[in-house]
C-alpha cells in the first residue's frame, strides 16, 4: 500500500495549489482528483466564463463602434469558433498545471475517493478507478478539498438538454433564441449578461427581492438598472412554480402569474457541498452540510483539514486557495519543525467579483452591515462619469463606494460598479488587509488618467474633499 505524507482529495485551485506549496516545502503529497486538475474553477467555471465574458464585451463594443468614429458594415457571432476558443484557453491551463505536477513529480491520482477510515497513526484511503477497480493508499495526514456541485430544484432536474446546470450551459455548442436564468446570484446574474450580449433574449426570475442579494443594497439596484438596460427581463420576489416542456420548448410557470416560453433553463440556485465519501467508523462533524472547521481549517479529525466550498465560508477560487497555503505552513510546521507565522484569514477582507456588465466588486462590509456595527460611518463615492479615462474608454456607468469607521477612521468596506471593477477592487483588499486608515491611504499617489482615481476621489469623499465632485 503506497503512503504519503499528506494526501489531498480534490485538485481544484483550494487542493492543487496546496500540494504545490507542500511539495515546494519538500513535503511527500499526492492529489486524488477523479477528472482532471483544476477543478470546477479552471474546467467549468471561472476560466471559460470569462473567455466568454471577452466575447460578450467585444461585441458589444463592436455594435457601438460609431460612436468611436468607426464603421462597421455588419457583426455576428460564430459560436462553434467562441466554443473552441473557450475550450483551448481551458486545455492551456489545465495542461499547464498537469505539466507542472508533472515536473515537481507530485502524484496525480486520476481515481475517486470512495472511503477514509483510521488506521492507528495513520488514515487509509480507497479509491476507486474508471474501470471500477479499487485501489489502497494510505497517509499521515488528509486535506479534504472536494469543491461542491450546482443545486437542482425537485421539479427541475438537470437533463443537459434543456435544463441545465452552469456546467452543462458551458457545454452548449450554439446560442438559443431564449434562455431563462432561474437565480439572480453571482453564477445567475453573470450568465444572463453574457448571453444577452451576444444577442439571446435572456429573462432572470429570482425568488429573492433583488439580484446578488449578498451584495451592498445600492450596488444591487445599480446592477438591476443596468441588465434591464440592457435588454434582460427580470421577474424579481417571484418563484417558478411548475413548468411543462415537450422536445424543442418550455413553459414556465411563475407565480408573479405570468408565463414564460423558452428553449433552455439555466437553473442556478446555489451549490452543494460535494462529501459522497464513506467516512469508516469517522464521525466528520457537519454544520448546514458543511464541514466545520477552525480557524486554522482543522476538522474535529486529529490531522484532517478541509478547504474550499465544502467548508461554506466563501465559494470563490481564491478563497480555497488561500486556505490550502495556510494549511500548507501548518503542516510545514508541523513536519519539517518549522516556525512559519500562521496567518488568520478574515474572510470579510477577501474581494469578490462578478463579471456582469458592468462589472461588480466588493471587499469588506456593505453600507448596511457598517452601520448595523459601528453606527455612525463614514461614506466617500465617486462616479466613473466624472473620470476622464471612463470618458475615454466609452464606459462612464457606475461608481466606487468606500466605507470607513467614524470613531478611528479605519477602512471597512469598499464597493465598485462599473468597468474593470474587478480589477479595481484589489486596492480594497489591500486597504482592508493591511487596516488601513483614511489617513494612511493620504500617502497614496494615484496615477493619471485612471480608473483607480474613481478610488481616490471615494477616499477623499469621505472627509468630503473629492476635487471633482460638489
């Protein structure tokens, strides 16, 4: 029976960048991952989405391109060559991280993980390969990084023809004429605005009040204003309640007493935790789901850590993956007697972006948390209409928000709609991560012409002393 020193079940970015550190550490690691390297993330998720996020923008622009003084006779898409674009820009970097295993000769076990069980000082794995044969590894340690799957709803089942999953979306090798998004989250909100850009007739229903209710409440009204801009119905405190399909239509039926007619249903409500592992005489505590853990990411097993979407703090790419780094110095310290400074990571000051058009970004709390906390706050904002570079560049929607303490003046919260919010937004996650004040932040020189001064003008709006603002 092969032993490792640790072994890391899932290779998505929270399981493979973990067995990179460790084996950088010179630590003995191997990965179990069932499909290939790169999880949900890099093969049905934030990658390809956003080589089909560049599509959508270009095209867009393209469609608007007299207003830049040129002329263009006519545009259309070619989706067959949108999808093998999606799908090299995919094999490129799965490829890449495979190379790199590869060269670090870190195990890649193309099996699944079907049992864990102990085994005095050590735990025992079986897995289970394509051709259903069964296979006994064993390890000192464990990091359970198995990522989490799309929900369904009971009378909705996902059939990869016409209701789909946000993997089965991806799959999708032409444009339906309409397509009905069921969810107004991030995955929801991001899908209906590709798609609609590229000319599908899109219609989002969401049972909640607003769309990507998690976020600032003015940044969620400014994101509903836009996609109906744009052309998006949506049928907002309203839920599907039945819905008839023969081959080639749908109807659904809502409860706002409307109907909808569409070829395809995107059904996105939430992820589950995916934990299909038989824990042998193991009691792996739960809470919602998911699996408790530390602040270290410690599970109640002696010498078993979980990262990622199976823990239920954030289910973002970065999230996992900062937590597998730090779980990788734990062990370091662990093993190779280290004396590593372990961080304590504050999942509020991680940045969260949504690609929609306009592009959505947030660190930190939201204008209503802040007060519900500290009570009196301070608020600085500044619109991307009044930046010359916004002008520039033909995209002037939108604002950036910066929240601080009134009693310190500490940075708590910075929120940005509008273009390259998601890029922009890194400067918050520094200012949170580093507790910064407004009075630190004065040392900053931004540069000109940018986008990140809509940042600085927010900052100095705070105090009230934006230059170009009333």
């Amino acid at each position: 029976m092969t032993h490792f020193a640790v072994a890391i079940i899932g290779g998505g970015p929270g399981g493979y960048v973990s067995a990179i550190r460790l084996n950088q550490y010179g630590i003995d690691v191997a990965v179990f991952e069932k499909e290939r390297l790169g999880g949900v993330c890099l093969n049905h998720g934030c990658i390809p989405t956003k080589s089909l996020v560049k599509v959508a923008d270009l095209f867009a622009e393209i469609k608007e391109s007299e207003n830049f003084g040129i002329k263009v006779n006519s545009s259309q898409i070619d989706y067959s060559k949108v999808w093998e674009r999606k799908n090299s820009i995919v094999e490129r970097l799965v490829s890449g991280v495979e190379y790199l295993f590869q060269r670090r000769n870190i195990p890649n076990i193309n099996e699944l993980v079907i049992q864990i069980e102990k085994c005095e000082d050590h735990y025992k794995i079986i897995s289970r390969n394509r051709e259903g044969e069964e296979s006994s590894y064993s390890a000192d340690y464990l990091i359970l990084a198995t990522g989490s799957i799309p929900q369904q709803l009971p009378f909705m089942k996902f059939d990869e023809k016409q209701i789909l999953s946000s993997k089965d979306l991806l799959k999708m090798q032409e444009l339906p004429n309409h397509l009905v998004v069921v969810g107004g989250g991030v995955i929801g909100c991001e899908f209906a605005s590709i798609y609609q850009q590229m000319g599908v007739e899109v219609e989002i229903v969401e049972l909640l009040p607003k769309l990507v209710f998690n976020e600032d409440e003015e940044i969620s009204r400014r994101l509903a204003m836009a996609l109906k801009k744009s052309g998006i119905k949506l049928h907002l405190k309203t839920a599907v309640e039945s819905i008839e399909k023969d081959e080639n239509q749908m109807i659904l039926k809502l409860s706002n007493g409307k109907e909808i007619s569409t070829e395809k249903v995107l059904v996105s409500v939430g992820r589950a935790p995916n934990l299909d592992i038989d824990f042998k005489n193991l009691e792996l505590k739960l809470e919602n789901g998911f699996i408790r853990i530390s602040d270290k990411m410690e599970t109640n097993l002696s010498n078993v850590f979980a990262i990622g979407d199976i823990t239920g703090k954030l289910m973002l790419a970065h999230s996992a993956s900062k937590q597998g780094l730090i779980v990788a110095d734990i062990m370091n310290n662990k093993i190779n007697a280290d004396k590593k400074e372990i961080i304590n990571l504050n999942y509020e000051n991680i940045p969260k972006c949504i690609f929609t058009n306009p592009e959505i970004g947030s660190v930190g709390l939201a204008e209503q948390q802040a007060q519900e906390r500290f009570g009196d706050i301070l608020i600085g904002k500044f619109p991307f209409s009044a930046n010359g570079k916004s002008l520039g560049i033909g995209n002037k929607f939108g604002f950036a928000k910066v929240i601080a303490e009134t009693k310190d003046h500490k940075i708590v919260g910075m929120h940005i709609i509008g273009p390259q919010a998601t890029e922009l937004i890194a400067q918050g996650g520094i200012f949170l991560g580093t507790d910064a004040k407004i009075e630190d932040l004065k040392k900053i020189v931004f540069a000109h012409p940018t986008l990140s001064e809509v940042v600085m003008e927010a900052i100095e709006d705070l105090e009230k002393l934006s230059i170009h603002k009333m």
